[in-house]
C-alpha cells in the first residue's frame, strides 16, 4: 500500500534517490523542487511498509480539479517494481477518473504500469525517449554572450498564455501545467531590447527536466535557443537541481544543441498516456 510521505521525511528520501543516479534524476528534481516549496502539484508517495529497493510515485494532488492532466512520475529499482502493480491498484491515494500520462517509466517500471493502468483507462499511447543529463559544468562555466539587439530573463506568469498556444503537446498537458511551470520553476526567455518581445524561450517541466523550448520562425538559427538553453540551465544549478532533459529518437535538432552544450544521453525510458479518446491528439 502506498502513503504520503510527510516533508520530515523528505530529504532522507532525496539521499537515497541520489544512490540511484543517474536513473533517479528527474524525480530528484521534483522532489527538491517540493522541498523548497517550487512545486506544490503533488503528493510523494511511498510503500507503507519496508521493501527491497526503492519505491517513488509522485502523483497529482487529487483534490485539485485544476491537477488534471499533470502527468505522473515513477521511480523504481527493479526490485520494487515487482510490487508496483499492486500498490498503484490498491491506493485510495490515486485518482484513475482522469487523464493521465506516466513518465520516466523505466524498462523494468513499464510493465507493472501499464497492467495496473490497462485495468483503469481507456485509450492508450505509448513513445519512447532518451534522457540527457548535463555533465561536470557549474554556473561559473556558464558565461553567456548576448547580442545587442536582446535580453534575458526567466519567464513571468503572464507569458504562459503566449507560449501555450506554441505548445504542440497541449492535447495530453492543460495550460494550468504550464502555468505552474512558468510561474514557479525555473526558465529563461529571450525578449527583443526595443519592443519587450518574447522571441524564445524554455522552461523546466514540471516532471522534473527541461521541457518547451521554442523560437518564433522569424528568429531562429541566430542562436537564441541556445542563450535560452543556458539561461536555463544556470538558473537550474542555482537551485540546486541536476539539469536534464527529455528528447525523442527523431529529434536530431534537439540531440545536437544538448550535445554541444554539455548534455550527454544516459539511458531510455517511456512516457506512457492513458486518456479518453477526445483527448488523443491528431497528428
């Protein structure tokens, strides 16, 4: 059976998470970002009872109707993950009636998952991605050389309208998400010096990694994505966060920039969706 961890028992949970790197990362994040009081849309829960390995679901806070579609986080050692199906089944803690969608699930993780999830949903999607994790660099390693012509700065709440309609992944992920990413978590956006003009931009996902980057088409391959990926990634140190980030197979574009600014792929995992067919995207 899963309980809530209270925060006392936070940080404890945290070093044990670190014995666990680099698969562990991600969670590590969004449990150091509730610790400091960054993120506040989730509940961490645990195996009441001591078992072999170690058992992290991070699952949106039920009583927040906004909460839908914040999609879930698991961590588990291959030792645990032979229980998880039980314990996500046999909770009061989880809400199954809305959509959801599981990340950083692990190749062993992913099989207890999506039995435990096959027996709540309707429709599901399943992709694969590769996590990058930035390698030996400090914030005193991240100089940044702006161009004249702009400036930088993290992001501001009222942004989040503006980036979300550049949101491709707006059909699994509801803009009150993206509101707490940008209000809450660290980004970087790139404005025009004359006119306060968003033109880039990148924010930390509320999974625990960098998420959304974009330019507007008008300005790219000026560098942009890159002083913002910085920005981003300076900001995340600060905080005390391992910087990483999410990329599909496909995306050599993406590959490339991480690649060059420190990033280096540590393993694969799977993101997998459980919504209603209404909610499935079209393209």
């Amino acid at each position: 059976m899963l309980v809530e961890a209270v925060s006392e028992e936070l940080p404890t949970l945290l070093d044990q998470l670190k014995d666990r790197l680099p698969y562990s990362v991600a969670v590590m994040n969004m449990i150091h970002m509730i610790v400091v009081g960054r993120l506040k849309a989730y509940k961490v829960l645990v195996p009441q009872d001591d078992t072999r390995g170690t058992l992290v679901v991070l699952w949106p806070d039920a009583t927040k109707k906004e909460r839908d579609q914040f999609p879930v986080s698991i961590f588990a050692t291959p030792e645990a993950s032979h229980q998880l199906e039980d314990h996500l089944l046999n909770t009061t803690l989880v809400d199954w009636s809305r959509n959801i969608s599981f990340f950083d699930l692990l190749p062993w993780v992913l099989p207890p998952t999506i039995r435990a999830a096959q027996k709540k949903g309707k429709v599901e999607e399943l992709n694969s991605y590769r996590r990058w994790v930035l390698q030996d660099l400090s914030p005193a390693d991240l100089e940044i050389d702006l161009p004249v012509e702009v400036y930088v700065a993290p992001l501001e709440p009222h942004h989040a309208k503006e980036i979300y309609k550049f949101w491709r992944f707006r059909w699994a992920y509801s803009y009150d998400n993206l509101l707490e990413q940008v209000g809450h978590l660290p980004s970087s956006g790139i404005f025009l010096r004359q006119t306060n003009e968003l033109i880039s931009w990148r924010t930390t996902c509320i999974n625990g990694y960098n998420g959304h980057g974009y330019t507007l088409p008008e300005h790219r391959m000026k560098g942009y994505s890159r002083i913002a990926l910085k920005f981003l990634t300076k900001e995340s140190l600060c905080l005390g966060l391992i910087p990483c980030t999410t990329i599909r197979r496909c995306n050599s574009a993406s590959e490339n920039l991480y690649a060059t600014s420190g990033f280096q792929p540590v393993y694969d995992f799977f993101v997998f969706h459980l919504v209603g067919s209404d909610h499935m995207r079209c393209d």
